[in-house]
C-alpha cells in the first residue's frame, strides 16, 4: 500500500496572513516557489498589520526591478528593520499576549540584517510555524531543478517531490487544469478559506486580511483554534 504525500506549494510571503499557515498545517510537505517571477508590491514584500484601529501596509524596500526571481531579490538597506519592528511593537503593545511573542518578533527583525527577501520570508514563516506548533516539512523549490513552463513545471516540480496530493489556492481553480493532474496520478484540492472565526481584535472592524502576527499577539496561545481548530480536517478541503 502506497503512501500519501500531500504537498503545497507557495511563493514565501512577508509575515504571512493566517490562511498560509491553514495550508502548511494542512499538508505533509510545504514547497516555497522562489525560484519563480518576482512580483512588485505583491504579498512576497508586504503585508498589514492593525495600528491604530485599521489596517496599516509594512512594506519591505525591494527596488522598483521586477526583472527577477523572488530568490534572487536582494535587500540593500537594512534600516526599514527597525522602522518595521516599531510599527508592530507600537501597534500590540497594549495586546493581551504581546510580551509572550515580542522577544521571537523582534529577534526575527532585529537579529540579522536580512540581505536576502526569500531566505528573510522562509525563516519569517518557518519560525512562526513552528510557534503554532505545525510540523509540517518545509522544501524550497530549487532543490528539486523542475523543468517547463507555468503549469507544466509546477507538475515536475510535484512528482519529483513525490506529491500524491496536491491542495492548492482557491485562486488557481480559474488557470489548473485538472486533467493534467489526473495524468500523473496527483489528487488535486482547493483549500477553503471560507468561514475563519472573529477574534478580539485592536481594530475598529474586523479584519481577516492581516498578517497572523495579529492574532499571535491578540489571542496567544489559541492562535491554531481560530485558524484550523475550529474546523474537521475533513471541511477544510475540497475536491475536483
């Protein structure tokens, strides 16, 4: 008997919001997609955090350059580090479980001068993973020299991986084609990112679309019970 291996695969994202951790929580494997197209003023560089009662956008200097891979992104100026790590500290401070993650955050801003925004974004993600108690294996993807173009490489890139399943972004369901899929033998599944559960939050309303260092901060230790324990494993997915 066979065994399965459900594997995701995302580019690395700047603290990641808690929809990023579902589905590294999710999988046996977790590939970061660095080795592919950079994107200007995308997730890869940015994202957002409660300040003063609303959403407020930390965005990491990458240079206006988009003719790169995200691994090959290099941080010049270290300076914005520090700016960053004020915002946060400044904006949960007064958070219920502030003191309890603040020395990992400011260590992760304020313990390296990051040169690199993958290798930042892939320890970023893989310390707070393993904070929330995720287990999961973490894999970049130039490890594995997949081959072809769009699609066709992100297949090589699964079957060398040795992927029986592979759960993807709702997004993608508008581009896959799930045949291809079915021709390697690879169970394809959307994630569902649908029906996250309301936390106290410093905000004025609610907001889902923040970085997962907000509900760190506002609920500490439960942080996994509003993002996948709340739910069976078995309605966090959906089939082709």
């Amino acid at each position: 008997m066979s065994t399965q291996k459900r594997v995701a695969v995302l580019q690395s994202s700047y603290i990641p919001w808690k929809g990023y951790f579902d589905i590294i929580h999710d999988v046996d494997a977790f590939i970061f997609y660095d080795d592919v197209q950079f994107t200007y003023q995308d997730w890869r560089s940015r994202n957002r955090v409660i300040a003063n009662g609303a959403p407020t956008w930390l965005t990491v200097p990458t240079g206006s350059n988009i003719k790169r891979l995200i691994n090959e992104v290099e941080l010049t100026d270290s300076a914005w580090q520090k700016k960053h790590w004020s915002t946060i500290r400044h904006a949960y401070t007064k958070s219920r479980h502030f003191r309890e993650y603040s020395s990992l955050v400011e260590d992760l801003y304020l313990g390296t001068a990051w040169r690199s925004l993958s290798e930042m974004n892939q320890t970023f993600t893989r310390s707070i993973a393993e904070t929330l108690g995720i287990q999961t294996e973490f894999r970049d993807s130039s490890e594995f020299s997949a081959s072809g173009e769009k699609l066709d490489r992100l297949i090589d890139l699964l079957v060398k991986a040795g992927a029986t399943h592979y759960l993807s972004g709702p997004a993608a369901r508008s581009y896959i084609d799930p045949q291809r899929f079915e021709e390697v033998g690879i169970q394809l599944e959307y994630k569902d990112y649908s029906g996250y559960p309301e936390y106290k939050q410093l905000s004025h309303e609610f907001e889902h679309a923040v970085s997962v260092l907000d509900m760190l901060f506002n609920v500490g230790a439960d942080a996994p019970k509003y993002i996948w324990g709340w739910r069976d494993r078995g309605t966090s997915t959906s089939s082709t």
